[in-house]
C-alpha cells in the first residue's frame, strides 16, 4: 500500500522524503538475535495509523511502514510533520484526527507544561497490556516515571562529537588526539603550521556546548548522587558543581584553539557546517551526529571537496586527562496516544519496530546511532567503539541542568561572567 507523509504548516504539502545520519550498522560484531516478526492480529485488517512529528525528513520510517505493509498489507500508515510542534502536538491530540504515535523528546520530562502530553501516552512497559517487548533496546536510553509506566521509548539516538580531517593530520605528521594533553599539543602544532582555529564549530552555543562542556560537566557528577539531586532541582547551592567545568572552560579558552569569531560565521548548524569542513583546511569541526550523517549526501556538492577529496572520521573530544566521551541521549522518541481509534494495530506496528533488526534498519538509514542493543559502526563512526558512552538518562541529569549549565559556560566563555557570577546565578538562568 502506498504510504503517505504529509507536511502541515505555511499551506504547504511537502511528500517527506529524505535522511542521513550516524552508524550504518554494516558488520554487527554480533548476529542480530531478534527473532522473525509473527503477526499476532488479523493480517486482513483494514485501518489507517498516522504518526506525528516534527522531524522534516524521515524517510527511513517510510521504509518500515513497507516492511510492515509485507505483513499487513492494507493497514494504511502515514506521517505527519508537524510545524512549531511543541504547540501543535497538544491540539493535534486534542482533535478529531488525533495521531496514534506521536513524538517525545528526553526534554519533556522536567517541564511541566508537557504533563499533559505524556498524560495521554500509553504506558510501554507495561508488555501484559499493550504486547510490546522493549528487550531490544539499549535499556540505559529508557525513562521510567515514579509510578513505573514508561510513556516514550526511543527509535533513534544523538550524540556529539567532532569530525576530524584524517588527512590534515597525516599531512602535518600530527596525531590524531586520544586525551586531553594531546588535544593540546596536536592544536599548539596546528596553530604553528598556520591553522588559524584548530577546532572549528557552529555558533558558540550549540555543538561547543553539547561536544566538549557536556561530557566533562557528566563526567564530574555522576557518580554524585546528592549532586544530581540538587541539580535537577535547580537548588542555587548546586552552582557549584559547575565550577569545575567553567574553570576549564577559561583555561580551554586561553589556549585560542577554538576562535569564537570564526565559529560564529557558521550560521547553519547543518549544511553549513558540512560544507564549511568540506573546504578541507579544518583539523577539527564540532558536530552533532546529526551533521555527521548529511556528510555523505552533500561530499559531491562541496566543489572543494570533489577536487580535492579527504578521508574523515567522527571522535569524541577528548577533553579530560584520560580520553573523551559520548553523551547520548535520545533524539526521536514515540509514544502511543492511549486514546487511539485502532490502538491494537498501532501496538503491533510498535511491536515490530522495536525489534532489534528494525530498529537497526532505520538507524542505518537515518546514519543515526542505534537504540538496540545489538550494533556497529562503520568506518566513519569507528573510532566511537572505543569511547566511553555516558548515557544522559540513565545518570538521571535532567534537560534543565543542561541548560542552567549552557547559560552560564555561554557567559564564562564570552568573559560576560566571572566564574563566581555563573555559579551564583544557577537555577536564573
């Protein structure tokens, strides 16, 4: 049956067609374990499932409505995006054509206006009711609630990191870092042989933030539970556990490794930031796995890189003494509208797509990292096998930590704050 994606919002019909984005899932180091899908309903059955999201380009859902059609051939699935999402799902569910999966993100779930979004989502876990197993999914990316009930589970994950640019590396005999005092010593080389930023990135308050402050800041306090208590509740005494990350963020940016001016020419966290490292004289771009996935679409777009073509990866930013981490968290969720209209069949198509090979599927479309338990990298995203992977979540930081910790790392870098006004300000900002 054909699948339809629709576009709502500025009157325009948009067929959503498209996607890129982190580890191709080519040789699994393991065999996939999941067993083949059985169908548990009628496979005769005739109803539509609309999904809703605020993700543009999903053609690697599309992918699984096919694979599931092959099961269910007339159930009818279609996906909607959803412009200024964060207003529209809310009336979207509030209306006659609900959706029957809609989407959740991680920073949902300690802002209280978004209580009554997740109020209508279906309890995942509770597998006796809704037939879903969630086995297959790396369980340190689930969310439980205090009463238990799980009401988003993850498809796809994010994380950030840097692409780095093997060959400048080869060409000024310079090692490519794996610890902190490398990642000196090979930007102090950088600067000598006439790199005016070794480290390049968007503008200062997005990939800067989420590669190089967000993993040293996890690091300091996760093992602290009193820490992350008071933390999460925006407690102005838990300013202080930042002081350690905004002191290295002043002494990061002595070093002038990172030139803010040049960063913020980059407006375009996306394309831009692609095309601008694929001009080849960039040692080191901060990136999202998002950019690090459009990379492969727009290399036969650089002119630059076309002529002179260069072999790149995606690390972790080594930023503290022993080496660098990842921090992931996931970047689409689905919840199930509990007041669904053909809710046994929208728990079958979860069913099937929280399936290891499924979820491995749309990760190797999308060029996402993987929610399951079972994957690999391929050559790209290889050296990510040996980083440490912090899992937001599962440490329990919450999104409005994040950002107290943005605002004030934002004022220390930009000297618009001492360090003693950033940690006073905590749970301001």
């Amino acid at each position: 049956m054909k699948n339809k994606l629709t576009k709502i919002g500025h009157k325009l019909s948009l067929l959503l067609i498209v996607a890129a984005s982190l580890c191709t899932l080519a040789s699994c180091k393991k065999k996939n374990s999941s067993q083949a899908f059985v169908p548990r309903l009628d496979t005769n059955t005739k109803c539509k499932i609309e999904i809703s999201g605020r993700y543009q380009n999903f053609e690697a859902l599309e992918a699984e409505f096919d694979r599931f059609n092959e099961f269910y051939p007339d159930v009818e699935l279609s996906y909607t995006y959803l412009d200024n999402y964060k207003v529209t799902i809310s009336t979207a569910l509030a209306g006659k054509n609900a959706p029957d999966i809609f989407m959740t993100f991680p920073w949902m779930l300690d802002k209280t206006n978004y209580n009554p979004l997740l109020e209508n989502a279906e309890n995942l876990a509770d597998s006796k009711t809704t037939g879903i197993e969630l086995s297959a999914i790396n369980q340190k990316l689930l969310f439980y609630m205090d009463d238990g009930s799980v009401p988003m589970v993850p498809v796809l994950c994010a994380a950030n990191g840097m692409l780095v640019n093997e060959d400048l590396f080869k060409k000024e005999g310079i090692q490519i870092p794996k610890n902190y005092e490398q990642l000196i010593e090979a930007c102090q080389k950088f600067k000598n042989a006439g790199y005016k930023s070794p480290i390049l990135s968007d503008k200062y308050d997005s990939s800067i933030m989420a590669s190089l402050i967000y993993p040293y800041f996890t690091k300091e306090v996760m093992n602290n539970s009193a820490a992350i208590e008071k933390l999460n509740k925006l407690d102005p005494s838990a300013g202080e556990y930042m002081r350690p990350t905004l002191e290295w963020v002043e002494n990061f940016k002595k070093y002038g490794f990172l030139d803010l001016d040049e960063c913020s020419k980059i407006k375009d966290k996306y394309s831009a930031v692609i095309m601008r490292f694929f001009e080849g004289d960039v040692p080191m771009m901060l990136a999202s796995a998002d950019v690090a996935s459009g990379t492969k679409k727009r290399e036969s777009l650089s002119e630059n890189f076309t002529k002179n073509p260069f072999k790149y990866t995606f690390h972790s930013v080594p930023v503290m003494e022993n080496g660098g981490a990842i921090l992931e968290v996931p970047s689409v969720e689905f919840s199930v509208n509990k007041n669904s209209k053909n809710l046994e069949m929208t728990n079958e198509f979860m069913r099937f797509l929280l399936r290891a090979e499924e979820l491995n599927n749309i990760a190797k479309i999308k060029r996402l990292i993987t929610c399951s338990t079972v994957y690999s990298f391929d050559d790209v995203y290889a050296p990510l096998e040996n980083t440490e992977h912090l899992y937001q979540l599962e440490i329990g930081i919450l999104d409005n930590v994040y950002i107290q910790l943005r605002s004030a790392a934002y004022n220390v870098l930009l000297e618009k704050k001492s360090i003693d006004e950033a940690v006073a300000n905590y749970g301001k900002y």
